[in-house]
C-alpha cells in the first residue's frame, strides 16, 4: 500500500513496534520516550471512552490513557 505522497507503509519501520515499559507512566513521559527512540512517529494521546477510528498506521502510537493522564494500555503502532 502506498500513499499519495510516496510513503510506503506496507511494512513496519525497523524497531521497536510496542512499548509495554510505558503502562503506568504519564502520557507525556510516554511520548518523549517514544519520540526519543522513533522522533518520526505521531503521538495521539486517547482520553478514556473515546472513540478512534479503526484505521492501521504504521507513523502512529495512540496513547490509550486513564482519568489520571498515565497510560493505560500498551502503546504499539498502528
């Protein structure tokens, strides 16, 4: 699959693809270390019972959060 503007997002960049280290720490100490290790990536930080679309990116890490802003499930790409 590629997109309009060239990116071939058919396969994962090299690296890590999940950071089950993060459960637990605030959503933004989650993202500076994502962004330290993959500073490609786009972070979007998830507020409880939201909804987000069913779309697989692989530039993406959704931060699922709890009421207290510390991250709540496994951040992974997609």
């Amino acid at each position: 699959m590629k997109e309009s503007f060239g990116t071939d997002w058919s396969s994962p960049p090299g690296g890590k693809m999940s950071w089950p280290e993060l459960l637990g720490v605030t959503a933004e100490e989650a993202e500076r270390k994502i962004k330290e290790e993959k500073p490609e990536l786009k972070i979007h930080i998830i507020p409880p019972n939201s909804m987000v679309t069913m779309d697989y990116r692989l530039d993406r890490v959704r931060l699922f959060v709890d009421e207290s802003g510390k991250v709540a499930q496994e951040p992974r790409l997609g």
